[in-house]
C-alpha cells in the first residue's frame, strides 16, 4: 500500500471520529457509545465528569463500575444489545443532591443491520421535573383552597373555556363533561342565562381584559333557583395578552333574601313613615335633619331645604331653639310644644315635639329619631274640658247657695210653727213662706231632671195644635202678679192670627214661662216687657211662628250672649238668681220641637231680646189626642187602703197623714218584710213604695212578690231615682206608675185616684 494511500484510509476514521466527538459534546445530556464487546468508544466530557473523570476509553463497563452499581442496568443493557431501544426514569442522589435522569439505551446498526454497540444517552430532567412538582403541588393547593374556601375557585383558558370548578357539581348537578367550557352557562336560571352569556361574552372579546362581576341565579340539583356572585379575574402577561381566567363563585342566595327583606322592610317602613299623621323626622347628632316623611312636606309646604325654624311661630321659635341646643347639647330626649304653619291654610297650630336620641355600642350619640304630633284639637278639648269644669264648679257653688236659702226658710218657718205664742195671721204668712220655698226647691229639682231627661232622650213631647197667642197669653197671667211685685209692666201680648203650632203644650209652656221669668229678673222697678207673635214666610223654606220677648233691662255683652244656652252659664248679675239650666233646657225643647232660640242685645244696660221660632202649623190639621196627663184627677174622688213602703219616717208620715186627709185609709212600712206583713195581715189596694230599702230585699222585690198575689194592688215606685233605665226597671218588676221625689201631694193623689180606679174596675 502506498504510503500516500495508507495515511488517507487512516485520515478517515480519525475525522469521522472527530466530527462524531464534536456532535456528542454538543448534545446537552451525558451521551457514550458502547460497541458489542461492551467498552466505552466515545463520550463526551458531561458523560465523563458524571463518573468522575475516570479513564473510559476501551474500558469494558465492569471494569470502570462496581457490580452492584451495574447491576440494574444489565438487563436493559441486554435489551439494547438485542435490537430493541430501552428508554427509562433514574432518580439518583449524588452529593446529597436528587437528580431525575431521562435514559436512553440505543441499539447502533451496521450496514447488514446487525447490532454493532449501543448508545447511551441520559438527559438530566431535574428542572423540568422540579418544575412539574411544582406545578401538581400549586394544583393541590387550588384545589385545597377551593375545597376550603366558602365559594367555588375556577380557572378557565385564555379563551374564557373553563377547565376546572371544583364544587360547581355539588352546586347545580352538571358533571364536569357538562361543564367544561361554556357548558356551565346551562346552569344559569333562564331568566338570567342571555344577560349572564353576553357578558361573558364582551369580556372575554375586550380589548382590554378587566374585571367582570355579576349577580345571577343558577339552578340547583333539584330546580331551586340560588342567587351567586360571579366574578372573573384576567391573568395577563406584560403586553397585556390573557393567559388564563381564574374567578369565583359563591351562593349569597340567604343574603339576597335577606337583602331583598330588607329593602321590602325600608319600603314598608317608608310608607308607614308617609302615612303617619304625625310630621317624622331623623337628625344627625348636631341636629341637622337629614330626612323627613311626606306629612312634614305636605304640612310645611316647603322644598326641603328649609326646616323647622321657618314654620315655627315668631313667639315659639327662641324657646324652641333653646330647647333643642339644650337636648343635643346634654344627649336628653327634647320634648316641646310649639306652633307651626301649616302651609294649605296658613294657621299655626300646636305641635308637641319630641326626639329621642339613638346612642352606638359605645354610648356615643349616632342620631335623633323625632315626631311632631298636632295637638291643636287636642288643646281646645282640654281648654272646653277646663271651662265645663269650671262652669260645673260654679254650678255647685250655685247649686249649694240656691239650696240653702230655701232650706233657711223652711228651717225658719218649722222653728216659728212650734211657738206657742204665734198668732193666726202670723202662722198664715208663715205657712206661705214655707209652702213657697219648698216649691222653690221642687222647681230645682225639676230642672236638674229636665237637664237629665233631654240630654239622655227621654223626654217624651205629647204634641198637639195650639195657637201660640192664646198660650202666651196664659204665660203672660202666670207671671204678671211676679212683675207687678218686682215693679215691672208686662205688655199685653201682641198676637197676629192664626200663630198655630203643634208641640207640647206644658214643654212649650215651660219654654216660655222661664224666659219671661228670666226677663222679668233682669229689669228693673219701671222698665217692661213686651211679647209678640207672628207668621213670618221665609222665601226659601216653609213659614215659622217667631216669638219675641223684648226687656229694656241689663242687657247682655257680646260674649255671654254667644254662651247663654250652654248649661250652668249664667250671667255675672245673675249668680245668686238660679242654677244655669234654665235656658239650656229651653234650647233642647225648642229644638226638639223642630225650631231655633237665640238671644240679642245691643250691649249691657240696653236689654235684651229672645227670639223663638217655630215651624207653623195648618190650624186644621188633626192631630191625635195626647193621653191623659199625669196630673189629671178623677172625676169622682175615689177612697181606699193605702200602704206606704219608706224608710224615710218623716216623709212616709207626713205623705200618709196627707193622704189621710183625703179620707184615705194609710198604713206605714219601714222595709220589705214589714211591707210584705202588713199585705198579709190587710191587703192594700195601693201601695206607694220606695226603690232602695233597708234590708235583704228592695222595693223591686216588694213589687214582684205583690204583682203575683190576688188581687193585685196597683203599685206606684216613688223614688229619687227617675232615669230611663230606672223606669224601664220598674216597669219590668211590675210597677204601674214611676213618681220622682219630690213629687207633690197632688200628683200623688192624681196617681193614687188612677190606682183606686184602675183596681176597682170588674175584670
């Protein structure tokens, strides 16, 4: 071989060789080449530094490596060396430190493609799998934190698809195949699904990737609706790309609930506020409003801005300003009257003003809850409270006065009655006196009852056709021998035709007599008194019968004239001169008569002028009879046994020596069992009984055991007592009449003539 020829078949190998070094050291793994003997051809320098430096090259592997280093390796070896590729994971720890290898045993092939060695190439996968442990961990701490964390943690790609939701199952059923990508939107409530997918949709589509929040309902396993929050965050990289999207979602069904029962509350509340009829108000801790309900702006008229200061009257305003500084300044609950204008008419009324401060946790002042309530009604009752009861004080002054100076004549007239040496014409006089004062004291006793009887609707009127001419005329009579003692002339009565009425004669009687009387007590010696009467036709109603009784005496000033017909009113030089009811209850008969009173004067000193008017009457028209009065006589003077049942000894005896008198024979009982021992012993064909007598029993029970006997006697209850209900109570134990005490001796003969006539009827 020529020398030139042998250095080139040398120079061949030697470069293929070369370049195969340069390649392998080029490779980032440790990479080595072991022909079939099983010896290290070639490596490169990572290979090398592994193993330490040691001497490879034609080494056989056992010799460089301990048998049990190699060991493990021999089968994979064999494996390799038979034609098929190995490729497995070494972790190995070298120097303390863990390294994770990626091994590669590759069969090499000669031309005939018989095995000739094998490469080994052992990539170092630490980082990557570091990395990857990495990776799994942040996975388990995701899922841990979603697990343990209230809400649901998901994590979608950059497109919005999501990939992971752990509890989004348990939530609403969808399966993680159901769910993944835009599958979890079919969760969504429908009446939500279109909004809550088009926002989805236009974040995940921006520009610029932001935070996207939303409140919506999804379906649960079994239906329900669920209200939850949403909300998705972007992760981007620093160009503002999205990478990924990670979110929660969390069920606040129970606090929309309760958020929802809250606004319903407020609302409520609201309206309970505005409909309140008070003025409601809230402050700040320094007293500035900061709400008002609708009553206070429909009350004030104003806008708002305004407040209490501009409605509050001129006169109120300092106390109600010093009052309020005074609350906020020492935290105490204000209370305070005031005037405010109320806006549809411009008067001020009386509001009592009250707050209440709302103190924190701390005892710290937070605000000031307050209402203006209207007492305005309120104040004028109490003031006309205060004036009844003032005008009923003044009646019992009146009431106690009035009664005593009859009560001092009959005491005088008794004393004088016993003296011996009292002479005929004194004794008369004296028996005037006190025929006259008891009669004073009856007509008292009439007019409380009067008062009683119309202010309760018992009166009763027995109506009939009358001329008020001719019954004028009789007043007139009964009061002229009055006039002419206290010096004062009475005009005949100035009567136009046919003044015809229908009314109860005795009531209309009583009208006018007490305001004759009434006249004749305010003139003086000298002065008269005029009465007229006539037919005055009003253009837009029926015609009435006006009566007018003209003094020239006191007169009356403006405001007593405005209050004359109230009860116990009376005028200042009229105090000693009666109890006040008079004209009270000639008002309620008027009216109830169907017609009008009312009192004039020009002022004090100019007299006075009482005005009745009456609706008119057809002087034909047919009325039915009024029954039979109660004090009318039989015609007949009828006699019988009389049994008195009272435990009032002094009246029982003088009733029944009056009674005797009339040739009666009368008989005395002092209680129910006495009343009941006299029936048995000599029944009595009358018997006048008292309602409230000593003892187990009262005169009902005396009525009720009499009424059952045979023959029944006629029962007369005389008692105090004299309201409905009481007659309505005699009536049912069997009583025929209802006399009130006092009564005088001839009502009670009238009453017992009806009695006697009434049992000596035949059956």
């Amino acid at each position: 071989m020529a020398p030139d020829a042998s250095r080139a078949d040398h120079a061949g190998p030697r470069s293929q060789r070369g370049f195969m070094h340069a390649l392998i050291e080029r490779i980032p793994a440790l990479v080595a080449y072991v022909d079939i003997d099983r010896r290290y051809r070639l490596y490169n320098k990572d290979f090398r530094r592994w193993f330490g430096y040691r001497r490879l090259q034609d080494v056989r592997l056992d010799e460089v490596h301990p048998q049990a280093e190699l060991a493990p390796y021999i089968p994979l070896l064999d494996k390799a060396f038979a034609g098929h590729p190995v490729r497995f994971p070494l972790e190995v720890i070298r120097k303390g430190e863990r390294r994770h290898f990626d091994v590669q045993f590759v069969p090499h092939r000669s031309q005939d493609n018989a095995v000739e060695g094998v490469v080994i190439h052992a990539l170092d996968i630490s980082e990557r799998m570091e990395a990857a442990r990495r990776v799994e961990a942040s996975e388990r701490r995701f899922r841990s934190l979603a697990m343990a964390w209230a809400g649901i943690a998901w994590y979608a790609d950059s497109q919005g698809r999501m990939l992971d939701a752990p509890g989004w199952e348990e939530l609403t059923g969808q399966g993680r195949k159901r769910w993944r990508g835009d599958g979890w939107l079919n969760a969504v409530s429908p009446h939500d699904r279109a909004r809550v997918r088009a926002a989805w949709d236009q974040a995940r589509r921006s520009r610029i990737a932001d935070v996207l929040d939303l409140e919506f309902r999804v379906l649960t396993p079994i239906g329900e609706p669920r209200y939850v929050e949403f909300r998705a965050v972007p992760v981007v990289d620093n160009r503002g790309e999205v990478l990924e999207w990670i979110g929660s979602i969390r069920d606040v069904h129970d606090k929309h609930l309760f958020e929802q029962q809250l606004r319903h509350a407020e609302a409520e509340q609201q309206a309970l506020l505005d409909n309140l009829p008070k003025m409601v108000w809230i402050a700040e801790p320094d007293g500035a409003i900061r709400y008002r309900n609708r009553r206070w702006y429909e009350y004030a008229g104003l806008s708002g801005r305004e407040d209490w200061r501009d409605i509050c009257h001129p006169h109120d305003l300092e106390v109600g300003l010093h009052s309020w500084d005074r609350a906020i300044r020492e935290g105490e609950p204000l209370s305070v009257e005031l005037r405010l204008r109320r806006a549809s008419d411009g008067a001020y009324r009386w509001h009592i003003v009250r707050g209440q401060p709302l103190l924190d946790e701390h005892g710290n002042l937070r605000c000031w809850y307050g209402a203006s309530t209207d007492i305005e009604d309120q104040k004028r009752a109490l003031e006309m409270l205060a004036a009844a009861n003032q005008r009923v004080s003044r009646f019992l002054a009146v009431l106690s006065h009035e009664l005593r100076n009859p009560l001092s004549g009959v005491a005088a007239a008794s004393e004088l009655l016993q003296r011996p040496d009292l002479t005929p014409a004194q004794q008369e006089r004296t028996l005037a006196m006190l025929i006259r004062q008891n009669r004073h004291v009856q007509r008292m006793v009439e007019d409380l009852l009067d008062v009683s009887r119309v202010t309760q609707g018992d009166l009763e009127l027995r109506r009939e056709a009358m001329d008020l001419g001719d019954l004028l005329g009789e007043v007139r009579e009964d009061n002229l021998l009055r006039a002419q003692t206290a010096g004062v002339g009475i005009a005949e009565v100035r009567a136009e035709p046919d003044c015809w009425v229908e009314g109860d004669r005795a009531r209309l009687r009583q009208v006018f007599d007490n305001l004759l009387s009434n006249a004749i007590k305010a003139s003086s010696p000298g002065q008269g008194i005029e009465i007229s009467v006539a037919r005055v036709s009003a253009a837009d109603g029926p015609a009435c019968i006006e009566v007018n009784i003209v003094d020239q005496g006191q007169g009356l000033d403006r405001d007593i004239a405005t209050k004359l017909f109230e009860p116990f009113v009376q005028t200042p030089s009229w105090r000693t001169r009666g109890l006040g009811l008079g004209l009270s209850i000639v008002k309620t008969l008027v009216e109830r008569h169907g017609g009008q009173v009312s009192a004039h004067s020009p002022g004090p000193g100019h007299g006075s002028r009482f005005v009745v008017s009456l609706p008119a009457s057809d002087p034909a028209a047919e009325l039915p009879a009024p029954p039979p009065a109660a004090e009318t006589a039989a015609a007949i003077e009828l006699h019988g046994r009389i049994l008195i049942v009272d435990d009032e000894t002094d009246t029982a005896e003088a009733l029944a020596t009056l009674l005797s008198l009339h040739g009666h024979r009368v008989r005395i009982a002092g209680d129910a069992e006495q009343a009941l021992a006299a029936w048995r012993g000599e029944p009595a064909e009358v018997v006048l009984c008292d309602l409230e007598l000593p003892g187990p029993l009262s005169g009902y029970d005396v009525a009720r055991a009499l009424r059952v006997s045979a023959p029944a006697p006629y029962l007369i209850a005389y008692s105090g007592y004299g309201q409905a209900h009481d007659r309505e109570q005699t009536r049912a134990a069997g009583f025929d009449e209802h006399l009130i005490k006092p009564a005088t001796i001839e009502r009670i003969h009238a009453a017992v003539q009806r009695g006697l006539g009434a049992v000596s009827k035949p059956e």
